[in-house]
C-alpha cells in the first residue's frame, strides 16, 4: 500500500516538498490558513484545505487522521507549529516531522516526541563549513543520536587498497555502506572489493569517528 502524507504549511519550504512529493506520486493532503496558498497548490497535492483554526476535531474532519506520515512547516509560526504537532502525537500519527524556527522550537518539539526535527539552515551551514574545510569530504549529513553519513572522496593514501584492509569498523567504529563510482553505485560493497582513486564512500557513523578517518586518508 502506498504512504500518505498530510503537509502543514505552504510556505516556500512547503511548497518545495509538495513538488518533490507531486512529482514521486505519493498522495498528500495539503493544509494552510492562506486560503490564496490553498488554490495555488491545490493541483500539486491530492486534497488541499483552508484551516483557520487547528484542533482535534477540524483535522479529523479533513482525514489527517488517516495519513501515515505529516510534516509540519510553518515558518515563524512556532506556537501553531507546536500546538499542530501535540494533537497529531495525541493522535496517534504514526511518523510526524517538524521544521523548526529556532533552537528553543526544536527542544519543545524534541519534548513532544515528534520523530524528527528538520533545522535546514543549521543543517546547511554544517555541510557547507564541512565541504569548505576538507578536500576530500563530498558531502556531509546529521543523522539522529549523534550519527551521521558522509561522502568521501579517495585520495592516494586508499586507493588501490581493498575495503577489508581499512579495517573500518575496529580503526574508525564506521561503516561503508556504498560506493560511488563515476556512473556505477555499489550498494554494501564486500570486504574484497578493491577501492579506487576519485571513487567516493559513502561512509556512516560518530560524527567525530567520520572525521578521524577522513582526516587519515586525506
């Protein structure tokens, strides 16, 4: 069975995600007070709604409570962004993500128990200031409880070598879940599999465990 999505918010954040979603052919319920933003993108979702006030028994009204998946953006609206996140949890949503405007917004969130709290700006500048500094990290992503997932670049010190004589896990405590190289991706390479230069690893683990081995093969 397919997933369903509700989206609260049309923000341009939202509304970005919408696209992405129109375009993957999922079915998303599409929710905003801006009844101007409702009809702009009521083409891009399953059903689009105008909901002025937030409560338990207007989202029932409209099915949330029949959708898999919501994700909450609502700019700087973070006290309707944590009101829309407590009745969706009291509802019993089965995933539920909110962007957050702030630090502050994504402690209550993180209080709340929604399953993940999106920061784009906080999440970018990591990833620009990681891209800037190091030559060879590709790209770099925060994963929850402290994990994260990285993409680097094999200079000379690797390549050549095979992926069982890094010796990951007991060195580093990482893991190489993919390879990527030029138009070929290989998914959990074997320990056998040799490493070549400019392929790029795709490596998961301790943020500081990613940087020591990052650091070793630079």
């Amino acid at each position: 069975m397919k997933k369903t999505f509700a989206l609260f918010g049309l923000g341009h954040f939202g509304s970005t995600m919408l696209q992405e979603l129109n375009e993957m052919n999922v079915e998303v319920l599409a929710v905003d007070k801006d009844e101007m933003k409702v009809i702009k993108h009521r083409d891009l979702s399953t059903h689009a709604v105008c909901l002025q006030s937030l409560d338990e028994q207007s989202l029932r009204q409209i099915g949330v409570n029949n959708v898999d998946h919501a994700f909450i953006s609502f700019g700087e609206d973070v006290q309707g962004s944590i009101l829309t996140a407590f009745l969706l949890k009291d509802m019993g949503i089965p995933k539920i993500w909110v962007k957050a405007h702030n630090e502050y917004h994504a402690k209550v969130l993180e209080k709340i128990g929604v399953d993940r709290v999106i920061q784009p700006e906080r999440e970018m500048a990591i990833r620009v200031a990681r891209n800037i500094v190091s030559n060879s990290m590709v790209d770099y992503i925060e994963l929850a409880h402290d994990y994260s997932i990285a993409e680097i670049l094999v200079g000379k010190k690797f390549g050549g070598c095979k992926l069982k004589d890094l010796r990951m896990a007991k060195r580093f405590d990482c893991h190489i879940v993919g390879i990527q190289r030029e138009h070929t991706f290989i998914v959990s390479p074997s320990e056998q599999e040799p490493i070549q230069m400019n392929d790029i690893l795709i490596v998961v683990g301790k943020k500081r465990d990613i940087i020591r081995f990052e650091k070793e093969g630079a």
